[in-house]
C-alpha cells in the first residue's frame, strides 16, 4: 500500500479599499498592502483544492474544481 501526503487549502480573503488613477496600479497598491498584512480580513473557509504527493514530497496530482488530475496528465 502506498503512503501520500494531502495537502488542502484553508483561505482568509482579505480586502483594501486603495485610490489609484488606473485599475492596474490599485492592483498593484492593494496586493502590495495585502502582502504586508494590511486589510479586513473576512471569514475563512476551506477551499475545495487539494495537493497530492508521495512520502518523498514528489507531485502526484490535484484535485481542482472537483477533478482529480494526476501529474502525467497536467
């Protein structure tokens, strides 16, 4: 029987309110204040992606919008 490791992903969005003269500098501004922990972050929830690797860390696959993709297959 093989050994894997299942990594899932537990996620806190957090949002900036920023003044920008175009969209793509409040991108810029509010990813760079979001990074630095700056934000209101909202509720945390599970998302419904996974990881998978062998015992040795290797990729195996991922599970993404409720398919599983092995790694030969990405």
């Amino acid at each position: 029987m093989n050994t894997y490791e299942i990594t899932g992903y537990i996620q806190i969005p957090t949002t900036v309110t920023v003044q920008a003269d175009t969209a793509e500098d409040a991108l810029e501004i509010g990813r760079d204040l979001i990074n630095d922990g700056i934000g209101i972050q909202h509720d945390q929830y599970l998302s419904d992606n996974y990881y998978l690797a062998d015992h040795d860390g290797n990729p195996v696959g991922q599970y993404n919008d409720g398919e599983l993709i092995l790694e030969g297959q990405i």
